[in-house]
C-alpha cells in the first residue's frame, strides 16, 4: 500500500485525524509477514514479526487499512514467544472498521460519496476478524462495513449475486494457480459490473489489486478503491 | 500432474467451467435454504463437532463396544489395518460363498482402497449401484464428488454412454429417460448378485447398528436381496449412542445435497433369517491422522461434501484436478498425511477464504489446517514450499526496513519508466491476464515525510 | 491361522489408537430440540409434498382402501402388511424375491417426524420382508397423526433402544439428480410415496 496505493493509507491517516486521533505512522515498519507465512514458509516471516512488535509496541492502538494483516497479526502471531510486548501487539492491532465502530464507536461520519458501488468483503476481513457474518454461518446478519457506508451521505450499494465469494487473490495462489485465480476475479467483476456498480469497494487493498490488474486489462468501465477513501470522501 | 496444471487445463474450456461452477453453486444455495429451516443449526453443529471429538477421544473404547453389540447381534466383526487387508477380507468372504457378483453401493472408503479394481483382477464383477458410481464405472473414471459423483458429466454425455451400454435411444438426453433405463438394468442385478456391499454413514457403538443414508434406495436393494451382506466402515465413522443420530441426520443431507433428510435412512443391526452380515473395521492411516494434534480433526468429516459445494476453486477446477479419492478441500487435508509428496500440492490449491470451514458440519477448521500443512510442505523442501533459502533471505529482507524500502521504491520506479505497462513484462504469470498496479509518483512514506516537514 | 490374523489386526488397530489418541473430550448433553413450527401434521405434509410425496387423509383406516383405489385405479399387485386391508395379497413367503412384480405396497409407519416427512418403519411392520418399501413400485405407508413428533430428537427418544433387526426412514418416493443436476422422481427404489394419515 505504501508504494503502490498510497492514497488509501493518505485516507486513512487523513480519517483518523479528522476524527479526533494521534496518529503516527512508523517509518521503519516493513511488513507483517503475512505473504510468506501462507507460502508455507512462516518460519522465514518470524523476524518480521519480530520487527513488527519492535515498531508499534508503543502505541495505545495500532489500525490497518488491511483486514488480511491484522488477522494475520491477531491469528498467526502465535508463532513468537508470547511475551507481554507481543501480547499487547497482537490485542491492540486492529482492522480500520473494528477501530472506528468499537473503539471509537462513530454514529456518523461527514462523508459524501454519491455513487453507485459494490462492496467485496475481503475473507480474511469477513470470515478471519468476523467483521460481519459469512453467508454460510445461521447467525443474525451484522456487518461492520455495512454499517460504516450506510453513514455515507448519497451512496448506493447493489445487491451481489454472491455476497463473499473470495475474489482469488489468495497470496502466492494468484501465481500459482493464475488461471483459477483470474477467474474468479473475472467473476466478482461480472458480478458487480452486471449489478450496476461503478466502483467495487473492499477493506484489503491486495483484493482491489488483483481485481483492478483483470480490470485495466480487459478495459472493463469499473473502478476500484479503498473503503477508507469513501469513508473520508467530503465531496467527489 | 499438480492441481494447478489440471486447473489450467480445465480453466480452458470456460463455458464449461461456468457451466460446472454453478451446477455446485447451486447445491450450496440449497444448503443455505435447508439451513435457515432449522433455529439451532449452529448449535447443532458445535453438539456434532464434540460429539465426534469425544469419540475420536476414546475411539478404541468405542470400537471394542461396537464390535461386542455387534457380535451379540450376529454380525461378524472384522478389523483391517490397511486397504490391502480390506480387500483380501471382502475377497475371502466372497469366496467362502463362490460368489462372482457383487452390488456395491455408494462408499468412498472402498474408492479409497481400489476394491473394485482388485476384485476385477480376481474375475469378481462388480456392479456400482449408486446411477452416478455407475454412469462413471461405465466410463472407467473415479467419480469427481463424494456424493455427486457425476457432475462433471453433461446429459448428452451420459446419453452417449448409456446408448453405447444399456442400448438407450441414440440422442437420448431426458434424464428421467435415461435413469429409468438404468433402473432396469441395475433391477436385474440386484437379483443375480450373490452379495452386496455398503459403506457406513454412522457406527453406533452402544448398539452395533451400522445407518446407511441414501436417497436411490439402491444399497438396501442390494443387501436385502442377497443372503451376505458386507459393510465397510472406516473407525471414524463411530458415534456413542443411538440418540446422536438425531443431531447427525439433521446436519447431513442439509449440508449435502439441501434435503433436510436422505430419502432412506436405514439402521442395520442383524443379518436377515438365513443370512450373513459383515462388517469391515477400517484403519487404513486414519490411527496415524489421530496421533498429529493439528490435523486430526479431520477425522470427524461425515463425507458431506459441503465443502467441495462451496470451494470457489474446487468449482473451477473439478474434483479429478486433484487426483485424490477425495477431493476438494477435506481430501486437501486429509491426503497430505498419507502421501506428502504427491499430495503436497493440495494445500496451495487454496485462497484460504475460509468458506469450508464456516459450512462444515462437524466443526472441522479446514482453513487453518491448510495453513499448516503448506509449512510442513515447505519444511520438508517441496516444491511448492519454494525455494527455502530464497525464502529466508526474503523473510530478513522483510523485516529489514532499509533493504524493504528500497527494494520497494526500485520496484515503484521502474514500472514508472513504462507508462503503458499493460505489455510489459506480460511473460510473467501474473501479468498474462493482469496489468501490473499503476505506480504512483509518491510512496505513502513520502507524503508523509512532507506532512512531518510542513508541521 | 485367519483368525489370529484378524486378533492381530485388531490389536495392532487399538494399540495404535491408544497411543495416538486426544485427551479426554467430554461427550456434550444433546437436548431433545422440539420444532418451532405451531403444526406439526401442517409442516409434515407441506415437507412431504415438497420431497415429492403425495398425502392423504382418512377419518377411519377402514377409509384406507378407497384412498388407495383413487390413487391407483390400474394397479395390479397389491400387498398389505396391514390386518384391516382384507382385499390385499398378504406376506406368507419369506423369500424376498418374489416380491419383485409388486405394484403398491400397503404398510403402516411407526412414527413420522414433522421437520423432514420421514417416517421410521421396522421389519415388524414389514412382516419380515425388508425390501418390500424398496422393491415394489409404489408405497403406501399409513401414519397415524398421534405418531409424529416434531424433531429426529423426538424421534430417536421415542423409538428408543432398538428392538427390532432392521428399521429405516423413509422421507419420500426414491429419487436422483445424479443425471445433470435434474430432479428424477422413481431411482432404484419406490416410483412414488403415498403417505395416508390417519387420526
């Protein structure tokens, strides 16, 4: 996010601010080791995590415009010694959407985003960090991003034939089996293309990468963008 | 071949890749309906989940319990350690009874040991019951679902095989025509075959009845109409009490198939007058799968195939991609226990999106297994763990905030230098279907380094 | 000398799950979940008709001949388990064979369960014959509205321990969609499923 989409940690940080925090972004952060980890090498990912506990211990709160890295944090953190920098690290790292309705516990936001969009709910974000109920699960439906972009002052969210389906980025999956994995972006795309959706919206940028790559090369008229640019979009 | 290899090759035909998904697409929204009708449903499958934990935890005890009810009952208990010991039993008992014909219905345990084939090259015919184990017995393939086992195949291929075989119609794709052709065909053999064979859905160890669940009624054709009746069970497949059952077959064919019950739901539990019944204890690796602590729950699965249903990948790439008796993502980690090189790469033919799990009636943490089985891959030096040492050196370069940054604004500039990135580079595997992300003038870390300096 | 192998068998098979094993989990207290649905005779033959099964309803078993009539006018070999039936072919022979030809096939069910149409029947009310329900082309099975019960859970506690060689549920006339997803009513078993509900 830091080289490629800058502008969703620019919104994020900009969010943040706005509503009241003190932000810090740690320039020495590196990575959360998460793309090793789930290539099977999750032994060669422990010195970043090592690195990772090093950078944010400080903090009293640690937010990521990523649900995959913070369950990857939360979930897979277990393979360091459980110290109580470690502990802390892995109780305080928090996805944007858990930080805004659970800690800060916004009503409303003053944003303004009248458009037509499709929201991918990321697995990790989904059925990893339980910000909202998997379509498998026979429990009462809660959505923490739902709930975030119905505060969106003129925005319009279409109706998914699959609401969760992955949109197989999956990692190293994404080369590892291309050609799985570009067709099931292809079919979120068609999905939120055929709705009506001109923007496709998700909480992980590594989803909205894979998915704009198969945009930008079959042209198809859809944009992508991080939640957390509409949640901090005053006009547009 | 690897599952990615299969995938790609099944990827090409894409009408029928769509064609395939939403066949399965399907048989999970009816899983999602048949759901909503039951209020308990998650906590049914919690009860399932320690039920199953509970017996696996005291499986020798059970068995022992389930092999004396079943004695007393008159059936014969035998235990075979591996598939090879299976099939010499069910070789033996038929040639105590010079039988040559045998019924088989539905049972992934006998895939699992190639009894067919064995039995084959001891000139025993054996006829698959099940219509779909019987259209892909006739084409000579495994099936490519644990319950569906033909749904990879199209009516007009089905049409094609049944003219060739059972001599229907030429063109003839009505699949009401077709099966009741079938049934015709497999009605005679019920009547000739001189035994038949089931799997076990569920082993009650309190009372020694085996509960088969189908929805054709062909296994209890079978054992009914012939005097030795055999049924083969893998050790798993216990549970305590016959009141369990209730929880069992409410989950089952809801996460199956959708129905909120099979269509037969039959308890054997002694040989008819005259008869005999068998019963087959199988191990066949499943007490090696019980001593590893991260993987064992998979021995809970009730061979429901929810899973597969809901697997965006198995949907796309078919069950024989895999090249396992079970296939999809409870073959993914169950097999790699048996065979870690030839099944290594199952684990990888995953997002990790977690929609196994969150189906599975039994609780099984499928995603997670997944996970650690990719870094028992990797620690033995598979391919498909990649290189180890390339591995490390990315995982310090990882955790080194210098080499990280720099190697990440080459790789921003760089792709600055090709405004039109869309060819470029399009040998990559990533970007033969994919552009490359538009590289920014500046990195986050720059905007805010000028944040911190206009302060 | 085979049966020593099959003791070795077992006891390599137990030795090895007894070092492998969990620690003890304990077994979970199920509770006897009861339907939330007001009317269980309404839901089971809304399930019942749903799966493909046709129901119908007699004040009196004496009824359950013109019932039967009325649904196979043509039907040429009849068989009853069921006492009052007088007009029917009854089991004399034990050979299960010779029950192949059978058109409809008259029985009467134990207990039928509301959440899925099902219905337990045992070989004694079989009259020993456990493929007829599966042999004859068509099933007639007589349940009485006092029986059903909401849930398996109801079930399984009301049949008990088990008494009986063999017993089995049955939800509905045989069916596939093995062939392409396609609904095909009649596979190997049962063509259809008459269920007659008596009070």
């Amino acid at each position: 996010m830091d080289q490629f989409y800058p502008q969703a940690a620019i919104a994020t940080y900009k969010l943040l601010l706005k509503l009241g925090c003190q932000v810090e972004y740690p320039e020495g952060q590196t990575c959360c080791g998460q793309p090793l980890a789930n290539a099977g090498n999750e032994l060669a990912s422990k010195a970043s995590y090592a690195h990772f506990i090093e950078m944010f211990e400080k903090f009293d709160y640690i937010v990521a415009p990523s649900g995959s890295c913070v369950y990857h944090v939360r979930h897979h953190f277990d393979l360091l010694e459980q110290t109580e920098s470690v502990k802390k690290v892995r109780a305080i790292t928090l996805d944007l959407s858990e930080f805004l309705l659970d800690v800060l516990k916004i009503k409303s936001l003053p944003a303004k985003f009248p458009h037509k969009v499709g929201l991918h709910q990321s697995c990790h974000g989904l059925r990893g960090l339980h910000l909202g109920t998997s379509s498998e699960l026979a429990l009462k439906p809660t959505s923490k991003l739902h709930e975030l972009l119905g505060m969106v002052e003129g925005l319009t969210l279409v109706e998914l034939d699959r609401k969760d389906e992955c949109c197989g980025f999956g990692g190293t999956f994404s080369i590892k089996e291309p050609d799985i994995s570009v067709k099931m972006g292809k079919d979120r795309i068609r999905d939120h293309f055929s709705k009506g959706a001109e923007i496709i919206i998700s909480g992980d940028m590594s989803c909205l990468m894979h998915l704009e790559g198969i945009i930008s090369r079959q042209k198809i008229p859809i944009k992508v963008m991080h939640i957390a640019e509409i949640l901090n979009a005053e006009e547009l | 071949m690897s599952h990615a290899k299969k995938a790609a090759i099944f990827n090409k035909d894409e009408a029928r890749t769509d064609w395939h998904d939403a066949s399965l697409w399907m048989v999970r929204k009816k899983r999602d309906f048949a759901v909503t009708e039951i209020p308990e449903w998650e906590f049914l499958r919690e009860f399932a989940s320690d039920i199953k934990s509970h017996t696996l935890s005291k499986l020798d005890e059970y068995l022992e319990s389930f092999e004396k009810a079943a004695t007393q009952n008159g059936a014969i208990v035998h235990w075979a350690t591996d598939a090879k010991e299976h099939n010499d039993i069910v070789l033996s008992i038929l040639n105590k009874h010079h039988a040559k014909k045998m019924v088989k219905s539905k049972s992934m345990l006998t895939e699992e040991c190639h009894l067919n084939d064995f039995l084959d090259a001891h000139k025993i015919e054996v006829i698959d019951s099940d219509l779909g184990e019987r259209i892909i017995q006739l084409l000579d393939e495994p099936p490519s679902h644990i319950v569906l086992p033909a749904i990879h195949l199209k009516k007009e291929e089905i049409g094609e095989l049944f003219h060739k075989e059972l001599h229907t119609e030429k063109g003839a794709t009505d699949p009401q025509y077709l099966t009741e052709a079938a049934r015709h065909h497999l009605r005679e053999k019920f009547h000739t075959a001189q035994v038949a064979l089931t799997g076990v859905n569920f082993g009650i160890a309190e009372t020694g009845e085996v509960v088969v669940c189908t929805n054709e009624g062909n296994a209890d054709m079978g054992v009914h109409l012939t005097p030795v009746q055999i049924h083969s069970m893998g050790i798993e497949k216990l549970i305590p009490r016959r009141s369990d059952l209730a929880v069992f077959t409410r989950l089952l064919a809801r996460s199956a198939t959708g129905q909120p019950i099979t269509v037969f739901t039959s308890h054997h539990r002694k040989p008819k007058n005259g008869g005999e019944m068998h019963i087959i204890l199988v191990d066949n690796g499943r007490t090696t799968q019980l001593g590893k602590p991260d993987f064992r729950n998979s021995l809970k699965c009730i061979r429901c195939g929810a899973c597969m249903n809901t697997c965006p990948i198995y949907r796309r790439s078919g069950g024989h991609s895999y090249e396992s008796t079970i296939p999809g993502p409870i073959g993914s980690i169950l097999t790699p226990g048996i065979d870690l090189k030839k099944y290594g790469n199952l684990p990888f033919a995953s997002t990790l999106c977690g929609s196994c799990t969150d189906v599975c009636p039994v609780k099984i943490d499928i995603h997670d297994q997944l996970y650690k089985w990719r870094q028992i891959v990797s620690d033995a030096g598979l391919p498909e763990g990649g290189n180890k040492t390339l591995m490390g050196m990315l995982g310090s370069g990882l955790a080194a905030p210098r080499f990280f940054h720099r190697l990440g604004n080459l790789g921003r500039k760089i792709l600055r230098l090709f405004p039109g990135n869309e060819k470029f580079l399009s040998f990559t595997i990533w970007t033969r279907e994919r552009n490359l992300p538009k590289a920014p003038v500046e990195s986050f870390r720059d905007w805010y380094a000028k944040q911190a300096k206009n302060e | 000398m085979q049966n020593k192998q099959r003791m070795s068998s077992k006891a390599s098979i137990l030795s090895k799950i007894k070092a492998n094993k969990p620690n003890p989990w304990p077994l979970p207290d199920v509770p006897v979940f009861q339907t939330s649905a007001p009317d269980k005779k309404k839901l089971f033959i809304q399930i019942l008709e749903r799966g493909g099964s046709k129901v119908g309803y007699v004040d009196h078993i004496t009824k359950v001949v013109d019932v039967v009539a009325s649904f196979f006018p043509d039907r040429l070999r009849t068989l009853s388990t069921l006492p009052y039936l007088e007009d029917t072919e009854k089991i004399t022979i034990l050979e299960p064979e010779f029950y192949e030809g059978t058109d409809v096939a008259i029985v009467e069910g134990v207990l039928g369960v509301a959440e899925n149409g099902a219905i337990w029947i045992t070989e004694k009310e079989l009259g020993g014959i456990r493929v007829l329900p599966f042999i004859t082309q068509h099933l007639v099975m007589v349940v009485s509205e006092k029986s059903l019960v909401g849930t398996m859970h109801e079930a399984y506690k009301s049949i008990g321990s088990p008494n009986t060689d063999f017993g089995v549920f049955i939800a509905g006339p045989s069916k596939t969609a093995d062939i392409e997803q396609s609904l095909v009513i009649g596979a190997q078993g049962a063509r259809s499923l008459l269920v007659i509900l008596t009070p």
